[in-house]
C-alpha cells in the first residue's frame, strides 16, 4: 500500500463533492473497487491512477506521496502545441515578475 494513498483519495473526493459511484463511473471501476483504494484493501494500478490524477487535478506524485502539498492550480494544456504551451509559460512568468 502507498502510504496515505487512500486517505488522499477519499479527501478528494469529497473536496469535489463526487459520490464513490461517480468516480468508478469516470475510471470504468465499480464502486466496491474505488471504496477498496480508499480502505488501502486495493491499490490503483497506474493506468487507474493518471486517471484518478486527472479527476481530481493533481499530478500522481501527490497521490504517490513524492509531493507533499496539493497544487493550486493545474493547467490542462491537452490539445496545445509545444508554442502554444511556452506561449502560456512566458505569460504565466511575466505576470508572476509585475
């Protein structure tokens, strides 16, 4: 078991406000397997994991324990091309310096 995996799953879960039946839904799981991940009976296999990591929009180093905060914000740049995303990084860096 990755340790504090499940309580991290269930917290956010809840912080989302979706029901176990809504994620196993968005992951193809049934509830009984999500309710496993978070008791720590069962562990998400990676596939489940990037995801769940992507439900919950949090990198899977959270939930793998190697971050130990949650980011505030995550940048979907699904669709963006390798410009567009320095594009984005170039403005998001010369806002932080003003």
């Amino acid at each position: 078991m990755i340790k504090d995996l499940p309580n991290k799953l269930k917290a956010l879960r809840l912080k989302y406000g979706y029901s176990q039946k809504q994620v196993a839904n968005k992951v193809d799981v049934s509830s009984s397997i999500i309710s496993a991940y978070e008791t720590g009976e069962r562990t998400p296999s990676a596939e489940v994991l990037l995801s769940l990591s992507n439900i919950y929009n949090c990198s899977a180093d959270y939930l793998l324990g190697k971050q130990n905060f949650e980011p505030n914000v995550i940048l979907d740049t699904t669709g963006l091309s390798d410009d567009q995303i320095r594009a984005l990084n170039i403005l998001i860096e010369s806002i932080k310096n003003e």
